[in-house]
C-alpha cells in the first residue's frame, strides 16, 4: 500500500498502464451477467477498440458495477459504438480498506487521461 505522495503516483501509473495498455483482446467483452468479471475491489476502464480509455472508476465488486448496468454503456451506444468494439480493462486493489487511498489513486489516474465519458475530474490537491 502507497505510503507517500511519491509512492502513490507510482502506483497510480502501475494501474493505468494496466488498463490503457493491456491488449484489447485481453480486456473483458460486454455481456448479461459479466459472470468472467471477479465480484472484487479494482479500478477499471471501459475501453474502445480504437479510440481507447472511455471511462475509469473504481469499484468495491467489478463484477456487481457491471452486472447493474453501467452509463458509460448508455453513452456508448448513443456514440453508435459497436458492442464488439467495447471492453472492461480492469485492476484488482487489495487495499480497498482506505477509501481516501483510492479516491486519490482514481483522481491521479483521471487527470492524467481525461477520459471522455467521465463527467467530473477531480482538480489536483
């Protein structure tokens, strides 16, 4: 766990290259139950084939924030992107224990990408 400022950007990195930079391939397709998506804490992306990060959160259960719908999902749709062409990029946290620890890890992650679909980016501390 992230002790320092220095140490949580470090971190906060680690996440992003895993969800920016795994092979779209490797990323979770859309589906009804989401049943492939582990019921644990992470940060997550949706992704486009093409156009890349949409959306970051994070989440105490990937799988329960997917299984009950998602807006980015609903904005995808009205974008006219192609299901297929839509995927969950997602990191497991094992430290969900300190919510303020992972408000600032998804703020760092956040004003670093500036993904289109989230609504509001958190200003730097």
């Amino acid at each position: 766990m992230p002790t320092n400022d220095y140490e949580l950007q470090i971190q906060a990195r680690r996440i992003l290259d895993a969800i920016a930079f795994t092979p779209f391939e490797q990323c979770q397709p859309l589906s009804r139950e989401f049943a492939n998506i582990p019921a644990r804490p992470g940060i997550y992306a949706i992704r486009h084939k093409t156009d890349g990060l949409l959306y970051i959160g994070k989440t105490k259960s990937l799988r329960g924030r997917f299984s009950g719908g998602h807006k980015a999902f609903l904005w995808a749709w009205l974008d006219k992107y192609s299901d297929e062409d839509v995927r969950i990029a997602m990191q497991l946290i094992s430290y969900w224990g300190n919510p303020a620890l992972l408000l600032e890890l998804e703020a760092i992650i956040l004003r670093a990408t500036e993904p289109p679909y989230n609504v509001q980016i958190p200003s730097e501390r």
